[in-house]
C-alpha cells in the first residue's frame, strides 16, 4: 500500500488530487503514485523527481504575488469576503466595484499585516478590500486602482439559497420521464423530435396532471453523418441536434416552391417507415434526409420580421454560436472521411481564413441552431399553457466529445491527457471510462466560469428545469489517465461554491428548478450542501436504504429530491424484476461474480422491496406485472419528495433497457424504440389514449393527492 505521505502524495493533495478514496463496497483504496503523476501531467504538471515537486511549488506560492487581483471572487449575497490585491511594494492602491447595472460602490480596505514577498528581486506587498454582504446578484467588475492605472476582475455574487422551487414544493407535483428520440408519432421523421416533445408535454399536462417531462440531452451531434448515438457524447452541451427539428414546423416551409416542396415530401417519405420499426433506431439516415430538407428551406428568403428574430438571437448567443457554427462548417466537410476537423486556436490565421471562407455555411449553422431555439421555446410555452407547473425539464451531460466543438472552442479550459469516468461500482464492476475531457479547475477559473455560465444560460432559456448529470462533478470528477484502465484513476477537485454558486444564480434568474443526479459515493455533506443552496437531488427506488442496509421506508426519503423507481442506466421497471440487468451484463463479460450469485443477490433486494409493499398494503399476493409496478410507484407518492418521475417506458410496459454502461456496440445503446409490452411501436398519439399510461399515472395522482 501506497505511504500515506510523501512529497509526492503531498503535492497532489495541495493541487486538489486525491490520493485514495472509498470504493462503493466501503472499502478504502489508494491511489497508486504512477496513476498520480499521469493526472498532475493532464494538469500540467509534469512530476519527474523531487526537483520537479519543488519546482512546482514554488510556482503556485508565487503565482497570486504575480498578479494584482484574482481572475475571478465568488461570493454569496448573504456572506461578505476579502479581496487580496497585489501591488509593488508602498504602492497606494484603492478599489471599487462596477455593479452591472451601471452603479459604484467603493470598497473599504480592512488590515491586511502580510509580510511584503520577494518575486524575482522585486518586493510585493498586500492589500485587501472588503467585499460586504448584501451586494446585488450578478456578474460585476472589481477595479483595482494605482497611479500606474487600473486592473479589473469579474466578481460574482450568487444566491445563497435558489428559491424558484419553492412554489413547486408548496404541493407535491409528479412528471414523465422519456427518450425523446425513441418516441415518435406519425408526423415523426423515424426518430422523435421537438414537435413529439411539445404534443407528448401537452398529453401529460392535460390528460393526465403532469408537472414535467423530462427529456434525455438534447445536445448537438456531428453536423453529417455518422453521429454517436450516446445523448451523454456529445460535440457540445450548448447547442441542440438538428435531429430534433420538426423541418414541417419551419415556418418557411409553407414558402417553399411546389417542386421544393415535393423533395421535402419525398425525403420524409423514405425515411417515416422506420416510425413503425421497433427493433432499433437508425439516426445517419434521418439526418442525412433532414439537412437535405433544410437546405432546401435554407433558400428560402427570411422575412423583414423573421431576419430581425434571426439577427437578435445571433446577437445573444455570442461568440460561443459564431465559433460552434464554424466548428460545424468545417466539420461537414471532412466528417466520416480518414480526417478529421484538427483546428488551430480561435483566432489563428488559418482559422480566420474558414471562418471568411465558409461564411454561408456558418450562416446555416447558425441559422439551424435559430430554428431549434425557436422549437425549444414553442415546447416549453405548450407544456405551461396545458398546465404544467415546471414544463420542459432538459438533462445537462457530465462532458463532450474528445473530437468535437466543444473540445475545440473550449479547449483552453478543458485538461488533455485524461477523460472523465466514474470507478467500479456495485453495477459497473470495472469502472467507466466516458471518453470525456474534463473541465480543468485552474483554467476554467481564469476563464471567470464564463463558458460554464454561457452554457447554463443557452440551456435554460426555455427550460422549466435543468436535471445535472453527475451533479457530483461539481464537487470532484474521477480523471482516468490516458492508457490507464477505467478502474485506474483518482477524483480531482473542482471549486463547488464556485460552480454551484453560479448554477444557482442563473437558475435563480432565469426561473429554472435545478435536479442534481447525485447518485454515487461521496462526502456525506455534499448533499447537504446541495441542499442548503436550494438543488434538488435525486432517489431512485432500488438505491434506496437505511443504515443497516433494509429497503427505505417512504416517510424517510429526502423531501428536497426527484423520486423515480428507476433510471436510463437500469431496464423498465418490467425487465428489472425479471432480472435483465443482470442477464445482460452477464451476456456482455460484466460481471465479476457467478451469474448465479448475482441473480441470487439482484432477486433478494428486489424482494426485499416488494415485501415492504406488502407490509404497506400496496402489493397483493400473487399479484401482477402491471399491478407491481403500480405499487411501486404508490410507495414513492408517499414519500415527502417534492417531484416523483414516472419513466414513459414503465407507463408503456416497455422492458428492453435502453442503454447498458460499460458497452459500446456490444449492445444497441440509445438505439430502442419505445413499444409495449408485446414488442409493438407506441408513438405519441397511442400514449394519449393507453389505458396502461392512463392507470400508472392516475395512480401516482392519487397517491400525491392523498399526502
């Protein structure tokens, strides 16, 4: 076993790497000295011997004296904080903050009795400034100035507690849970899309009291095919797939010429036949048929008004559009072929000379992504005007593409030579590797958390609420070295009260509600800062227990918190008490005990449950199928937990599992169909009247209402 001290281990703990951690069976693992030294170099740290560590040292105790003021103070409303800022040595100094909405306040300098440093034979000394509590929320200026002139820095004041839920809570409310892409109707181009969300949000709302949907990431995909078919993989996490677009709810569409027309007609009708497939999905075809059908409606001349409505989207998507639409132009053309889009740095010469060359194409990019927008707002006002409390909820994913828009664009705050993933845990025995870069903490702080605000801000613009995958990320992510396996990694730390602070106050200002998926092994405050700062969490049913390990009761579970029986990670309710998962992972190489052995563990905790419904009077002897899963969700609508998630694929009877980790093409991840229980296609129309939707949910209505 690795020493628990060392220069080494030292320093990777001072620079927020952890040195061991507790597995999900409660063991204590350490962190082999190789695997550390690979995550310090993904933080550019290049660790050979001990003069390095030193070395490395040194630079960090330097680095503030370096430079007047932090890049970046975030601070909550309620709690003030000092600001250091670095002059030469007997230099008068003063500061003052610019409030974005255009007022000053001056800062009281409070003692700071801080030897004066020596940096490089120059002395450096300390001043700092009080920042009070009671500031204005939002993105303001802190100006430090000196006779040799100013230096600013973001400062940003955060709630201290997001407060746009506390309406939902006032009275339980329950949503569906679906893949949109799985669920189509007759209007679909073989895979769902916006116009199916919207019809899918409205039928919830109305016919059946829903509060939410809850949709996978609706993220962007490669621009031409082929495209991954993870929503969790994708190129970016700002911007939308053109696969969601609804190409007849264009409004240019009507303007089309006949002949024009006709090819749409015609590029709909080879591919709506895969609407009544239920063995798989196939996303290449369809894209390929819509960007055929949009570049047709691309011709089309936008109006004085809808160019107006084109240009102000433009003007507030930013930079962050121009540079993802020219990623996407540059993209189409080598995509799929032995290259791939290797791009310089923004602003490069070779990069300028694209962005000029292909104009037109970054146009239509932009122009699609527009189109989208407008999609994504028409949802969420249907889903509000049929009666839903909250609407449209959208997923964040952990990470992108390690080839993508993203990857590029942002590549100044994301680490190489590591990826995102997650160690062994009780379903993924050999851990995951999700092919991600993560966020680099440093750098993302320089950057003042800019692309992590612009991203919440595109995200929530039309959302009612913002499910975080992996909201545990915020707090520390588990790196995996390149050429290490998945199980071989450690967490690096990221600064929460920085990320969370700014999540909050974009929620906050944008009327968001905020569901943090903090499934995992962590810290026990964790959570309890997540609640403390008004984010919800999440519970799913089967992981559920008390300390000596029994089944939860209901009355026990957290009241700030999204209760579902299941999750996308796990089978339907239907496959997951006949003991799929397991079968499954047994089939694929997952499993590191005897497929006896977990099917004999997986049946004793699922009867574990089903035998507190019993006891509760939920569950009859003998009963069916449909009457368990029944039960199951009565058990959840009586728990204290303000949102309860129904799975459409549990409304449905659905049971094939729609994505198993741990696999790649072995299985069809993200690639089902939504069908009933005898294997036939169930679009968005047959919902609005499946007597099975109608019981589930009537059922979990009741249970809310009888709190």
């Amino acid at each position: 076993m690795a020493s628990e001290s060392s220069p080494l281990r030292d320093l990777a703990r001072d620079l927020g790497v952890s040195t061991d951690y507790w597995g999900w069976d409660g063991t204590r693992r350490d962190v082999a000295d190789e695997t550390l030294r690979a995550v310090l170099a993904a933080l550019g740290e290049d660790v050979a011997s001990e003069t390095d560590i030193a070395r490395i040292r040194g630079e960090h105790e330097r680095a503030p004296w370096r430079r007047t003021l932090p890049p970046v103070t975030v601070l909550r409303e309620d709690l003030g904080t000092t600001v250091p800022v670095h002059v030469d040595h007997g230099t008068a100094v003063t500061a003052h903050l610019l409030l974005e909405d255009g007022g000053r306040r001056d800062l009281e300098q409070v003692e700071d009795f801080t030897p004066p440093y020596d940096l490089d034979g120059q002395l450096r000394g300390r001043a700092r400034f009080r920042l009070p509590a009671g500031l204005p929320l939002g993105w303001h200026r802190l100006v430090a100035a000196t006779s040799a002139g100013p230096t600013e820095a973001d400062v940003v004041v955060t709630p201290a507690r997001l407060t746009v839920q506390d309406p939902v809570a006032a009275r339980p409310g329950f949503g569906v849970q679906a893949q949109l892409y799985s669920v189509r109707s007759q209007r679909s181009w073989g895979i769902g899309d916006l116009g199916d969300m919207r019809d899918l949000a409205a039928i919830s709302a109305a016919r059946h009291g829903a509060d939410f949907l809850l949709v996978n990431p609706l993220h962007a995909s490669y621009p031409t095919p082929p495209v991954e078919p993870s929503p969790y993989l994708p190129v970016t996490r700002r911007f939308t797939s053109v696969l969601y677009l609804r190409i007849e709810d264009v409004p240019e569409h009507r303007d089309l010429s006949e002949v024009a027309r006709q090819k749409v007609l015609l590029l709909r009708r080879g591919v709506e036949g895969w609407n009544a497939r239920a063995d798989h999905l196939e996303r290449d075809e369809v894209l390929a048929a819509k960007l055929e059908a949009l570049e047709e409606l691309f011709a089309v001349p936008l109006t004085a008004g809808r160019r107006a409505l084109l240009d102000a989207y433009r003007r507030r998507e930013g930079r962050g559009l121009e540079d993802f639409a020219l990623w996407s132009a540059i993209a189409e053309q080598v995509h799929g072929t032995a290259e791939e889009p290797v791009l310089g740095d923004l602003g490069d010469a070779a990069v300028e000379r694209a962005r000029i060359e292909l104009a037109e194409r970054v146009e239509f990019h932009i122009w699609t992504q527009w189109l989208l927008d407008e999609q994504l707002a028409a949802a969420q006002s249907a889903a509000r005007e049929a009666g839903m409390r909250v609407g449209i909820m959208h997923d964040l994913a952990v990470g992108v593409e390690q080839i993508g828009a993203d990857s590029w664009r942002l590549r100044h705050v994301l680490a190489r030579g590591a990826a995102v993933g997650a160690p062994a845990d009780q379903y993924n025995q050999q851990g995951q590797n999700w092919h991600q870069p993560p966020w680099h903490p440093e750098q993302l702080r320089e950057a003042s958390y800019r692309p992590w605000r612009d991203m919440l801000r595109t995200l929530m613009r039309h959302a009612g609420a913002l499910r975080i995958d992996h909201v545990l990320g915020l707090f520390r992510l588990w790196w995996i070295p390149e050429g290490h396996e998945a199980s071989d990694g450690a967490y690096v730390s990221y600064d929460h009260e920085a990320m969370i602070g700014i999540l909050a106050l974009e929620a906050q200002r944008s009327g968001t509600v905020v569901v943090g998926e903090d499934l995992g092994t962590f810290e026990p405050w964790v959570r309890d800062h997540l609640v403390d700062r008004g984010i919800l969490g999440t519970s799913i049913l089967w992981f559920e227990h008390d300390g000596e390990g029994r089944p939860l009761r209901a009355e026990h579970y957290r009241a700030l918190c999204m209760a579902s029986v299941n999750t996308h990670d796990l089978p339907p309710t239907a496959g997951y008490l006949a003991g799929d998962h397991v079968t499954l992972r047994h089939e694929l190489g997952l499993l590191e005990r005897p497929l006896d052995q977990e099917l004999a563990a997986d049946a004793a905790g699922r009867d574990q449950v089903l035998d507190v419904l019993r006891e509760e009077g939920l569950l009859e002897p003998g009963a069916d199928l449909e009457a368990t899963v029944i039960a199951l969700h009565r058990h959840l609508a009586r728990t204290p937990s303000m949102l309860l998630g129904v799975s459409l694929v549990d409304c449905v009877g659905e049971r094939r599992i729609q994505n198993q980790p741990g696999t790649d093409e072995e299985y069809p991840n993200w690639r089902i169909p939504l069908a009933d229980p005898d294997g036939q296609v169930i679009g968005v129309d047959e919902i609005a009247d499946d007597p099975r939707t109608a019981r589930l949910l009537a059922a979990v209505r009741e249970g809310l209402s009888a709190r």
